[in-house]
C-alpha cells in the first residue's frame, strides 16, 4: 500500500474548540479549499500581447498555419525498371496500393512512351467517355503524358517512364509530381528519373 505524506497537524488551541456532535464523536476538520489556478504563461512565438487564462479550463481552438506556412511535398519513390518492364512495374505499385487500402480513385497512372491497354480501348469510345471515367473519379485513371495536364490531382501518382522521348520524361515527371497529392512513385531507369527530378530521389 502507497505511504501517504501526512498533512501538518493543527494544535487545537490554534483552531478554537471543536464542536462535539450528538453521537459524542469529534467532527472532522474541514479541509481547506483549494483557489483558483493562476494563469498559464504565455505560449512563446505567438505575436501580441498575453491574454489571461481564466480559471476554468477550456479547449483551446487548433493552430492556424499562417500564410508563410509551405505545403508538404509528396514523398517520391523510385521504382527500377527498364522502359519495357515500367508498365508491369507500375501495375504492381497499383496493385499494391489497392491491397493496402486505397481506394481506386486515389490513383493515377501516366504514361510517357505506349499507353495503357486500358486508355488505348476506352479512347476508343471518343475522347468524352474517355474524360468521363476521369471526371467520376471512382476507378484507377491512366493517361498519356500528352494529355496528363488534363488530370486533376489525386493522392497517389504513378508514373511508368515506358519510352518517349527525353523531352517528353523531362516534361512528364515534373507534371506528375505537381499532380501527386501525398505520393509519386515512378518506375524506370533510376539515372534518367534522377536527372529529371534530382539525386534526392
């Protein structure tokens, strides 16, 4: 059992006589009531000058980020793979992500060299059912880097670097990136993607 420090005893003659119930049994000391709290220093950084704490606690409102504030990049993951095995990398990221919880339409898929099998047949039905998957947002969209500053932003970008050209990598990985909301990850050659977007890769 815990020792409890014992509180500093009171001679009685201090107190006054004690009133002594009818039971003939002493009644207890009263114990002193403790005041009010003072007020919390002020909180460093914040401009302007300290408010007081009332004595009741109260929640206080969240942080508002000032204007100044950057927004967090999305995190940037490299994937090696040639320009013929970036498609079937990038299904595998797809996979993956769809495994772990997110939901289709979280994830985009750009393209720089051949497109998807799955953009090739829905173009195939016209440009508007095409944009039409894309302005539903509840599947999986894969676009050509052609046509990729069309896409809106979504959470997760998927980039499969599958051919094309350097100008249109060099054109692409950068849109991907300002298209990703949280994450980028990019599959192919990992000294290309590298020159594109930095070492920092």
């Amino acid at each position: 059992m815990p020792l409890i420090p014992e509180e500093p005893q009171i001679h009685e003659s201090a107190q006054g006589p004690r009133a002594t119930p009818a039971g003939g049994r002493t009644a207890p000391t009263p114990r002193p009531v403790p005041g009010p709290r003072p007020a919390a220093p002020a909180r460093p950084g914040r401009p302007g000058p300290t408010r007081p704490v009332p004595a009741q606690r109260t929640p206080r409102e969240p942080a508002k980020p000032g204007p100044s504030a950057p927004a967090s990049a999305p995190q940037i993951q490299l994937i090696p793979a040639s320009a013929e095995g970036a498609l079937d990398a990038a299904e595998e990221a797809v996979d993956l992500l769809l495994e772990s919880g997110r939901a289709p339409g979280d994830v985009l898929v750009i393209t720089t060299g051949e497109p998807h099998p799955w953009a090739a047949h829905e173009l195939s039905f016209g440009e508007a059912a095409y944009w039409a998957q894309h302005d539903a947002g509840d599947d999986v969209f894969y676009a050509d880097a052609s046509v990729a500053s069309r896409a809106a932003a979504r959470p997760v970008v998927v980039a499969a670097v599958n051919g094309g050209t350097d100008a249109t990598v060099a054109a692409a990985l950068p849109l991907a990136l300002t298209r990703a909301g949280a994450l980028l990850i990019v599959c192919g050659d990992p000294k290309q993607i590298n020159s594109v977007l930095g070492a920092g890769v």
